[in-house]
C-alpha cells in the first residue's frame, strides 16, 4: 500500500511539474534560427551591452543557436538568458527556472 | 582480494572521490562556484535514489548476494547523498554570494523544494547510525521513510530549477518503476490468495 501511494505521489509530482513547465523548458532550451554563426555579432559586444545596461555577466556561450547569458540584473536577481545573436533582442530571462519574461514565439 | 572489495573503507573513498575530483577541479579553478551546483545536486540525488532502490529491489528479486552486499552498505549510500546534498547548499551560498540572495529566491518553487528535500535529509542522516538505531526503536523507522518525501521534492527541485525535464526523469524512473511494480505484485497477490474464513 505504501509503495502504492509513493507511486501516486510521484505521479502527482511529475503531472505538478509539467504543468509548470512550458513546452521549451521542456526541451531544455530557447530556439534560435540565426543562420551561420559568421553573421553573428561578438559575444562580447553582447557582454558589453548588458554591463552598460547594469547587468553582472558570470557567463556567456553559445547554445541552441543563441547566445545564453548568466548573470545578476540591474535588480539583484540572478539570471540565466538567451538573446538572439545577430540582433541581440531579449528572447527569454529566468530565475532558476521561473520564468521572468519570454518573447513570444520563444 | 575479498577482504579490499568488502571493506567499508574503500566503499566510503569510492563515494568520496567524485566529490574529491569537483573540489579539485574547484580549487584550480578549473570548474567555477556555480558549475559546482549542477554534479554535488546530481551526485547527491544519484546516492540517494540507489540507496533508496537496494530495498524495493532486494523485494522484487529475493535475497541475491550482490544485493545482500549493497543491503549492508544501504546506510553509507544516504549519508553520503546527504554529505553531498550539503556540499550542494555549500557552494549555491557562495555562489550567490548573501543571505539576502538566498532569502530573496526562497519563495521560488525550485529553491524551496530543495530546501525543504535537505531538511527532510537532515533528521536521516543525524540518525543513521546505530546509538540513534537503539534509542528510536520503531520510531527510527518512520525517521528513515522521510526519504520517500525527500525523494520527491529532490525530484521537483531538480526538475524546475534545471533546463530540462529529461535528466530528473530519467534519473527517478528507475524507482517510480519499480515502486509501481511492487505494489501491483501487491495488489495482484491480495487478489489471487483465498481469503481467510470464508
């Protein structure tokens, strides 16, 4: 019977998270068709931009054809986000899996 | 040769050297404060969901040798997830550098799941040994299945702070399966053995 109900509470757990979760934390990661990466602006300039605008970058790099940032915001809060790396448009920021903002279509 | 293979020293070094391997790594330099969160939370959830399998599986396949091996060192699995665990809290601390960092992401679902999946741990491992064994009694018991809850929220924390939902379900199927399997075994014996005084 026990096992029973620590099957059901991981069933439970499991419907709990997915209902949470949005179709590209599901896959893990935001989406960039960005073309060849020799049409990509520098990562730096990206690093460069974010601290002009008050960010702390920890880590930049490349992932899903995006540029994937860690840092802390102008507000304190520390952050994982992706930007496109030709436009360098804000495509998604989350605070350790909550989601802060996501463009839309992203 | 059987003497090195069954010592309890040698079980406990080949727990520690992974974590020994991420503080070297930490301490060159070569692995940073934060990358340090990801193998100590994933090492400690892997501890914790063998030692939590040896039990249901000892269950499922009788008394096997191999699992009589394991059954014994059942105990170093969870003090060791726990040690892990802890080591997990350690560097998310100073990686987020303040108290009022740590307070300021604790009303976040994957930072209080955590949180509260360590506290469950804390209790297990304070008692896991055997002057604690003797004083509890039956009440020991019960102390030790606050790893079934811990192995839930371990499975939430993971599941929402992380990209991804594959690695946390792969990683807990294995137990979700074989609780499954065990309690319809269960269900289907209760249904087949003739029932008493009819």
């Amino acid at each position: 019977m026990r096992s029973l109900i620590f099957a059901a509470a991981f069933g439970l757990a499991s419907a709990a998270a997915l209902s949470t979760a949005t179709p590209a934390e599901a896959t893990g990661k935001v989406k960039c068709q960005a073309g060849p990466q020799s049409g990509w602006k520098n990562v730096e300039a990206l690093k460069a931009q974010l601290t002009k605008d008050g960010w702390k970058v920890t880590k930049a790099k490349v992932d899903g054809g995006c540029y994937e940032v860690y840092g802390v915001l102008p507000t304190g809060e520390k952050v994982e986000a992706y930007f496109h790396p030709v436009s360098f448009e804000k495509l998604y920021v989350a605070q350790r899996g909550k989601v802060l903002f996501r463009k839309s279509g992203y | 040769m059987r003497t090195i293979i069954n010592s309890v020293k040698l079980f406990w070094l080949l727990l520690a050297l992974p974590g020994m391997a991420m503080l070297h790594g930490w301490w060159t330099g070569a692995i940073e404060t934060m990358d340090m969160l990801h193998p100590t939370g994933e090492t400690s959830a892997r501890l914790m969901i063998a030692a939590m399998l040896i039990g249901p599986l000892a269950g499922w396949l009788g008394q096997r040798k191999w699992l009589m091996w394991l059954l014994t060192r059942r105990r170093s699995l969870g003090v060791a997830a726990f040690a892990y665990a802890v080591a997990h809290l350690v560097f998310y601390a100073i990686d987020m550098g303040s108290l009022e960092a740590i307070l300021g992401e604790l009303p976040i679902a994957s930072i209080w799941t955590g949180w509260l999946a360590l506290a469950l741990m804390l209790p297990m491992a304070l008692t896991s040994n055997q002057a604690a064994m003797k004083l509890l009694r039956a009440a020991w018991k019960r102390v030790q299945q606050l790893a079934y809850p811990a192995a839930v929220l371990t499975l939430l924390h993971w599941w929402w702070v992380h990209d991804g939902a594959t690695a946390a379900l792969v990683h807990f199927a294995p137990l979700a399966l074989l609780w499954l399997l065990l309690a319809l075994r269960k269900l289907n014996k209760s249904q087949t053995s003739p029932q008493a005084g009819v």
